[in-house]
C-alpha cells in the first residue's frame, strides 16, 4: 500500500469536562487508501464517532481537544492546518454525511439551496449553474422529479429520501473522502440497503474513499474493504474485511462476531459494559470483560498493535511472546460462555444493538 | 398508615416485595387525614372571621397567606421529608449552584422575618422628631435631619443602633419598614404563585384530558387573557376600585395563570403520547391513577419551575405599582419607601437605596432559585446541565 | 388551508379581542363606584356649587341615567369612531392629548428598543456559542442582573449616581430642549439604559436559550462539515432557524418590557410621554384620558400578537395553517 489518502497517526482526543478529562480517542491510527472502503467498527461510546469527526475538527472545541497525533490528508497534517484551510478541506476535500437524516438538514431553507450552498463554498459557479448541478446531484441519489423537488422543504421529504438529499450534498463539491457516521442506523432496513447500494455505486462513479462508522457487522460485510475495530478509544484489531470475519484475532472481535444472528452458532451477548471513559482500566481496556484475560493484561499499558498477518493486526498479548495465539485463534466461543458467568457480573448487554450517539 | 411504611420501606425492600395496596392503597394516608383536618379547620376559622366576628380579625391578605402555608406544607414539605430519596437526589443536583444556595438561604431568612417579623415588632410609627435618621455607622450633615438622635458632632449627624438603616423623611424606622415589606413582598409572590399553579393546573388538564370543544374553549379564553397586559388591566381596575394589597393578589392570580396553563396542557399532551403512560394504561391502570401517579408527577415539576420563575415579576409589579401610589397606603412596601426617598436623593440618600437594594435581592435570589430548580427538578434534563 | 385564509381568520380573532376587551373595559366602568364623579364633585364643591346637582350633571354629561344599553352602544360607536373623549385636566381631547405625548416616548423607547434587540441577540448569540467561556458566564450573570432589578429604582440609582453625585447628567426630563440636540441627547440617555437594561437581559436568556438548541443541532454540524465558515453557521444555520422562536419574545418584550417599562421610566425621569400622561391622569382622575392611555398598549399587544403571527407563518415553513 503505498501513499494512503488519509493517515490517522497515533491519534489522541479528549474533553475536558467538570468531571475530569474523557479521552474518547486514545491512540488510535489506521490508513484509508484511494477508492478505499475502510469501516469503523464499535460499540457506541468506542470513541469512533470522535475519530472520524476530529479528522476534520468538527468536534466542539472547547471541550473538545486533539491532543496528540497526526491526521495526513494527501500528506497535509490537518491538526496543524488553520481553520480557514479546514473549512476548504470541509466538504471540498472531506464530505460529511450523519447519522440522523431527520435533522442534518436545516429545517427552514429547501433542500436545494442547502445544495447549492455546499456547491458556491467550493466552486466559483452562478447561482444557475450551481442550482442545476445540485438537480443533477439529487437526481443522481435517486430523488425522483429532482427538478420538481428542489425547492422542498426537507420536512416534505421521508427520512430515507433525506439521507440521499444529504449525500447528494456531501458529494456537491466532489470530494475525495466521504466520512459517513452511520447513515443508515436511523432508517428502515429496506431503506438501509437501497442506502449502502447507492454509497457503493456512488463510489464506483465518482472514485472517492469511504470511510463508514458503524455498529453493525451486517453492513460491514456488505460494503467494507478493510475493517479498524475500536474499543473504549483503542483500536483493537484492524485488517482486510475478509481476514477479520473469516479470523477475528481479538478476543473482542470474536465477541462482537458472537453477537451477530446466522453465524451458524446461538448469540452470545458481550457480558459487562464499556469502561468508564473518564477512568479506563489498567492493562488492555477489554480485560475487564475478556475471558481469556491473565495477569498481564490487567497491568502496564494497553497491548501494542501486533501483526497477526498480511495487513492484519491485533491489540492483544496473546500474539506476543510467550502466549500461544491459538487459545484466541481457536474456536473458544463456548469457552467465553462459560467465563463469562464467573466474571465482573455486570448487566449483559447486547452491544450490537445498543444505539444512539456516541459522545 | 401507608405513609409511614411506604417512607421507611422503599429505599429497602425489593420490587417483588412491596406491598401494592400498601404504596397507592385507597385507604387514607396520614398526610390526607392532616390536609382533611386542617382544611376544615381553616375554613371554619375563615367563616367564624367573616360571619361571627365585628372587624375581621385577620384581614383576606393574610388569611390567603395562612392557606398558601398550608398548602406549602402538604403539597411541597410534607412529600417531600417522605421520599427522602428523591430529596437527597434533588438537593444534590440543585446543590451544584452555589449562588442558589445562598439565594436560598437568603429566602428563607427574608420569608421568615416576613411572616413572623411583623407579629414581634411594633408598626413604624410616624415622629417627625426622628426623621432622616442615618443608618448606623453613617453619618449625615447636621442640617438634614431636624434633630439628631445619635450622637452629632463636628456638624455631622451619626446613626444610632435606635434605628440601623437610618429612618424616613417622616422619621419611620427602614430597618421595620424593611421587615414589613418583606412580608407584603412574601405574601404577593406566594400566594399569587398558589393562585397561578392552582388555576393553571386545573384549566390545563382539563382542556388537554377533555379535548375537543373544552380545549378548544379554554384555550382560547387563555388567548384572550393572555393578549391583555396585566400591567395595564391593573392600572385600570385600581383607579376604577380603591387598590389594596388584597386586589392586586387576586388580579394577578386570577388573570396570571395563562401561561402556566398552556405550559401544563402541552406537557400533559406530551406525556400522554410516551410508552410508559400506554404501558400503565395496557396494565389495566385507570385514567384517575394515571393522571394522578404519572402525569401530575412528571408535569408538577415543570410548573413548579414555572412558577418560582413567575414569583419575581409578581414581587416586581407589586412594588412598581407601590412607588406609583397605586397600592394601599397603610401597607408598608418597599416600592413605597423607595417612593417617598426618591424627592430627598441629595440629602438623604439611603431612603430609596436600602428597600431597593432588599427588593432587587429578593428578586435576584428568586431567579437563581428558579433556574437552579429548573436545572434540578426537570427530570428530562439528565446528567449535566 | 392557504395562507391567505389563515391571516384572514387571524385578523377576525384580533377584531374578536378587541371587541371582548372594550366590553369588558365597559362592564368595568359601568360598576366602578368612584368614576370621576368624586373629583368632578369636589370640584363642584369648592367651586362653592351643589353636590347633588353636580353629581346629575356628571350623569348627564357622561350620560349615566341613560339605560345601560344605551350608553354601551354609545360607547362601542365612539370608541370606533375614534370619539375618545375629552380630557378635563387638559382641556383637550383625549386623543389630542396623546398625539402630543407620544414623539416623547418616541424618543428614548424607539432607540431603546433597537438597542435591547440588537445587544441583546448579540450578546446571546455569542454566549450560546462560546458556551463555559468566562464571556459566557459574565453574559450570563448580566442578565440575571438585568432581569432582577426593579427598573424605578434603577432609574433612581442612576439619577443618585450620575446626576446628583457626578452631576453629569440632568435629573429630569425638560422640554424646550430640541429633538436633536445634545442637550436632549444628555437627558435621555439615563432613562434609555433604565428601559433596554431588562430588555435586554430577556433577549439575551432567550437568544441564547434558542440558539443553545440548535448550536448543537445535526443541521449545523452538517453547515460546518460543508464548509461553511462560523460567520455563515452564525448567521445562517443558527440565527435563521432561532428567529422563529425569538420572534415570539421580541413582540411580548417590546409590549410588556418596553410598555410597562416605559410608563415608570416617564414617572421617574419627569418625561412627558403617553405614560407620564395616564399616570397624571390617574392621579387626577381623568377617566377619559385613562381609558385611552391604558387601552391604546392593549391595542398595540393585539396587533403585535397579530403580528407576531403572521411572521411566523411566513418564517417557518413547517408551520401548519391548520388548527390555529
């Protein structure tokens, strides 16, 4: 993989709130190569929302603070770029697309100049020639009578029908990464899949990155090249979305892969909850709720990210010397099930449905 | 008796264990047996007053003020030392506002020397001899009051402990004149703020639990009344009828509850539509125990928040209407002696200061107080604020 | 239901309240025991006249020994007719009375109103977002201060401090000094600090809490991922959408604030406005002139509600034309 399109380096973000320091991104790097699809994956309050919106700064800073780290666009480092460098970046370069359709859209201006703003904050276009771009755009993400539409309201628009006028604004100024933060956690799952089916199309056509955060391993497979999986503002295991379904290499995964209907095998919840943020455990984040924990994962720092093969890596000791990997790597599903009983003994909770806002 | 069980039991016993009929039980609790007598006790000792004595004993004013208290007591104090929990829980989050908490105790020591300060200490009386008096630890120049009750020296005019906030031009002490007002200041902010919560209450559920043509009605009468500037209404009735503490009470009560209402009837409306009131309904609840055990504890708190916020404006429109002399003379208010400072602002200036810097206290306090209620009783507003 | 319907039935619902309110103004003045008549008495008396002959010609003249009926249509036709009556202590009609005093209030409220709104929102906008800064909390504490202190004494304060104290402003309103001269400038700068202080504290709570809910909104956060600066988010993402709330506030400010306000800010700074008018008038038991000094803000309230309305429909597009 040579010169990725965006680089998160060792990436730190935290809120300084009365109640202490939250460090909801806590050294997290991954690579997003051009045309690439790449999936954040986590439970909600992993840190991953922050991640993906502190790349372009649009976390609320103050409290918010990127405190360590790097983010290279194109090799650009946009945590030392200035504001007005950002807001070129936002929506020219870096498009945004969120996760509740029914409010990313300015309730009292019509979806079409909300197009056509995005369109003139990029390119130096009339207002007519911006206005037939945007019903091009809307066209293009299957609004039907685009032309007839585009001076609706978006309270005259379905949520599905929303999201789309969304990505067509997000595509407005043909951006070369499209973050999307769930886009179709909010919608129908009929709706879900014309969505994913149209973002898969639209980056056939326009040739742009994809960064997709969610916490659905169904959508994973449907759309991702790569797979990062984060926990508690970790990165836990990264690789190829085939190497990661077909040999999830940490525990967590596996557990998360537990959770997912029509594995062959009966679900099995993540027993505990997430760390507090404000004060994660000592050693691996996930110990607490790991049935293979030992001694060292409860001590020093959090495991390193160890290659477990071809561009695929995993944070855990057990990939270190001096473990052996197949206690992880082997089929210890019903292992988990057992130790899980005996552990923390917090409420389960089944972590593939828990959904939300992840601040 | 189920009171007493529910308040010992609750924070202990687990779910499986709680009796049912005991916690909502249709027996009478002891709160209801005390509002049940003291209720009939107030309204034979109002009827003995009005039918059975010469001069009223105690005037319509403080008869209102006895029933606010008392209903102070049953409906805030009383629910509250029984779920300790959920008081401990209140107070740690109103708590974190510190400026309400002194505001707080600022209140409670201004209501207390309001309701009780005016039984103890005698009426100002009017001496000439003892006018524009400074405060104490002032001093004043020899020519401005007519003769110096302190010590004078030197041609300045010390204050006395006779009289600690100085005196007016008609030589009536600020110190009692002070406690009166806080009185006149108590009684128009609570009782109206009963009155307001009373009525509003009522009209706003109705016309949310009726619908229809009830609603339909009543909110817009509530239109009507709320187009009306109230200033501007009370500055008509009062040239119309001879003003007194007793009508401006009732006027602001009776026409201030328009926005409380609409306030209950959409929260009411809202509540309705949430799951856990269409779970009570699917667990056979009735529509009594419903409004009575869901809706009135998840609107109430929102009202009282309303109405601690109305407290201030009452207490304003009191005293705005005291210094234009549009209030009953005989009651001592602290508009009225700001009012009767304000033609010696030269000479004796602290006249108009003292009550002004106690009003605008109190009203400052009642806002802190409000907000911080807001912030802490408002059950939506989980976590920070 | 069109738009155009909507305002139509509006405008009905106005002439409806205004209606009921002069009813109701008349219901009052037909049971008020006092009216006007002990001081037209008392004039009578020292005048050395009879009391009880004074007393019938008070009826004849305000014509109440016609029957109730009567004189209720009377009044109904003379308030429409603009008929207000006439005003003993001015020797004028009412409503020359009242053209005569309102440039008075003109004059400080029209720029204390400017000043309320456009500070006001200002400061308001600015607090909601730089929220937790120390700006934040000292707008914040500001307001508390505008909205607790009781304007009269304020005003009083100001005249201690800035008059009588530093002598550098005059005390009190006098006429004869011009409209645009720095004498009258001078003198009206006190009494316009003592109107827009309150108003705008109440601005400022409420822009801030309006704009508080939408600084976070989904739709901003979307306005600044597309690239818009924070003067464009300000402005347009934020402001717009809290303009249709604000709007509900500025016209319940400028009437009640700015009304009831403005009536004490006259009666301490001596200013000859439509307040200072009623008050005298009150004060000398001018019934006519009351009527008209207090009726002619209720007026106003129902056509600033009127207002209010409209603007709201054409602001908010979502606003439905239906059940209103």
């Amino acid at each position: 993989m040579t010169d990725p399109l965006l680089s998160v380096r060792d990436l730190h973000v935290q809120f300084n709130t009365d109640e202490g320091t939250v460090r909801a991104v806590d050294g997290v790097s991954f690579d997003v190569a051009r045309g690439e699809t790449v999936c954040v994956v986590g439970e909600s309050g992993s840190g991953k929302t922050v991640a993906c919106e502190s790349i372009t700064k649009l976390i609320p800073m103050p409290p918010g603070e990127i405190a360590g780290g790097e983010i290279l666009f194109d090799g650009e480092d946009l945590t030392e770029a200035s504001e007005k460098r950002l807001e070129d970046i936002r929506g020219g370069r870096i498009a945004h697309v969120f996760q509740n359709p029914q409010s990313a859209l300015n309730p009292v201006y019509p979806v079409g100049a909300q197009i056509v703003e995005a369109i003139r904050l990029h390119r130096d276009v009339s207002k007519e020639a911006a206005r037939d771009r945007a019903i091009d755009l809307l066209d293009r993400v299957g609004i039907p009578e685009a032309t007839a539409r585009i001076d609706d309201y978006p309270h005259e628009f379905s949520g599905g029908m929303k999201q789309r006028v969304v990505i067509a604004m997000a595509l407005a100024a043909d951006p070369d990464l499209l973050i999307a933060d769930e886009p179709t956690t909010a919608l129908d799952v009929t709706i879900q899949a014309q969505i994913l089916r149209l973002l898969r199309d639209l980056q056939d056509e326009f040739g742009m990155s994809i960064v997709f955060v969610t916490h659905d391993l169904g959508v994973v497979a449907e759309i991702a090249d790569r797979v990062v999986v984060m926990y508690s503002g970790k990165v836990m295991e990264t690789g190829p979305v085939y190497d990661v379904f077909e040999q999830p290499s940490h525990p967590y995964t596996k557990a998360l892969l537990g959770c997912l209907p029509g594995q062959g095998k009966s679900m099995e919840p993540i027993g505990g909850t997430l760390p507090d943020p404000k004060n994660p455990p000592a050693g691996c984040r996930f110990h607490p709720r790991c049935p293979h924990a030992t001694t060292d994962c409860r001590t020093g720092d959090h495991p390193e990210l160890l290659d477990v093969g071809t561009d695929h890596e995993a944070a855990c000791v057990y990939y270190g010397p001096g473990y052996d990997a197949s206690v992880i790597r082997g089929d210890a599903v019903s292992e988990s099930t057992a130790a899980d009983g005996g552990s923390e003994g917090g409420t389960p909770g089944d972590a593939s449905k828990s959904g939300g806002d992840d601040r | 008796m189920a009171a007493d069980t529910r308040s010992e039991t609750a924070a202990t016993e687990r779910f499986e264990d709680v009796d049912w009929n005991d916690v909502g039980g249709l027996g009478f609790t002891r709160r209801t047996l005390a509002l049940g007598v003291s209720s009939l006790a107030y309204a034979v000792a109002v009827l003995y007053d009005v039918f059975l004595t010469e001069d009223a004993l105690i005037s319509g004013t403080n008869w209102l003020f006895l029933l606010t208290l008392l209903a102070g007591v049953f409906f805030v104090a009383w629910p509250l030392a029984d779920n300790r929990r959920l008081t401990a829980y209140y107070w740690r989050r109103f708590k974190k506002n510190r400026a309400a908490v002194i505001s707080a105790i600022y209140l409670l020591v201004v209501f207390v020397l309001g309701t009780f300060g005016p039984m103890l200490i005698a009426k100002p009386e009017l001496n000439v001899l003892a006018a524009y008096q400074p405060p104490v630890f002032l001093s004043v120049d020899s020519s401005v009051p007519t003769s110096c009750v302190g010590q004078a020296a030197e041609g300045l005019c010390h204050g006395t402990w006779k009289y600690p906030l100085g005196t007016t031009s008609d030589g009536k002490g600020i110190a009692r004149l002070v406690v009166f007002g806080m009185r006149v200041s108590m009684q128009v902010g609570l009782i109206t703020m009963l009155i307001v919560i009373s009525i509003g209450t009522v009209v706003g559920t109705s016309a949310a639990y009726f619908s229809g043509l009830v609603d339909e009605l009543l909110m817009r009468y509530v239109d009507i009344q709320q187009t009306f500037p109230t200033f501007f209404l009370f500055l008509i009735v009062t040239y119309l009828f001879k003003p007194s503490l007793f009508l401006l009470i009732t006027i602001f009560g009776f026409l201030g509850w328009g926005g409380i209402a609409r306030l209950v009837r959409s929260e009411a409306l809202q509540r309705r539509e949430e799951s856990y009131i269409q779970a009570a309904e699917n667990a056979g609840a009735s529509d009594g125990w419903i409004i009575r055990r869901h809706l009135m504890p998840n609107v109430s708190n929102t009202v009282i928040t309303a109405a601690t916020l109305l407290i201030p404006s009452f207490i304003l429109f009191e005293a705005t209407f005291a210094f234009l002399g549009l209030t009953d003379p005989s009651t001592p208010s602290w508009g009225q002696v700001i009012s009767s400072g304000r033609g010696d602002l030269d000479s004796a200036w602290w006249i108009a200061t003292i009550p002004g810097v106690f009003l605008f206290f109190t009203v400052l306090a009642f806002n802190f107080v409000g907000d911080a209620l807001r912030d802490a009783l408002d059950p939506r507003s989980e976590g920070d604020a | 239901m069109s738009m155009h319907w909507y305002v139509a039935r509006r405008v009905a619902w106005a002439v409806i309240a205004t209606y009921l309110i002069l009813s109701i103004t008349f219901g009052l003045l037909a049971v008020a025991p006092g009216d006007g008549q002990t001081a037209f008495a008392f004039k009578a008396a020292t005048q050395g006249g009879d009391v009880d002959e004074a007393q019938e010609t008070f009826d004849e003249i305000t014509g109440r020994d016609e029957p109730l009926l009567t004189r209720y249509k009377n009044y109904m036709v003379n308030m429409a007719t603009l008929n207000w009556g006439w005003s003993f202590t001015r020797n004028q009609p009412v409503l020359d009375a009242i053209a005569q005093a309102y440039p008075y209030s003109l004059m400080y409220a029209l720029p204390a109103t400017l000043i309320s709104i456009i500070a006001g929102y200002a400061i308001g906008l600015y607090s909601a977002t730089h929220q937790y800064t120390l700006t934040d909390y000292f707008g914040t504490f500001t307001a508390f201060f505008g909205i607790s202190i009781p304007n009269f004494w304020f005003g009083i304060m100001l005249i201690l401090v800035f008059a009588v104290d530093l002598g550098w402003l005059p005390s009190y309103y006098q006429t004869g000094r011009g409209v645009w001269t720095v004498a009258n400038a001078k003198q009206l700068i006190l009494p316009i600090i003592v109107l827009s202080t309150g108003a705008i504290a109440g601005n400022m709570r409420y822009s801030r809490a309006e704009a508080l809910e939408y600084v976070h909104a989904d739709f901003v956060k979307t306005a600044r991922a597309k690239g818009a600066d924070d003067w464009r988010v300000l402005v347009r993402h934020i402001f717009r959408p809290a303009l249709v709330p604000l709007m509900t506030i500025l016209v319940a400010d400028i009437l009640g604030l700015l009304f009831a306000g403005a009536y004490i800010t006259e009666v301490v700074f001596q200013i000859p406005g439509l307040g200072l008018l009623s008050y005298k008038a009150i004060i000398q038991q001018d019934t006519a002139l009351v009527m008209a000094t207090t009726l002619i803000p209720v007026f106003i309230a129902i056509i600033g509600n009127l207002v209010q309305d409209i603007a709201y429909t054409v602001l908010d597009p979502r606003i439905s034309y239906g059940d209103r």
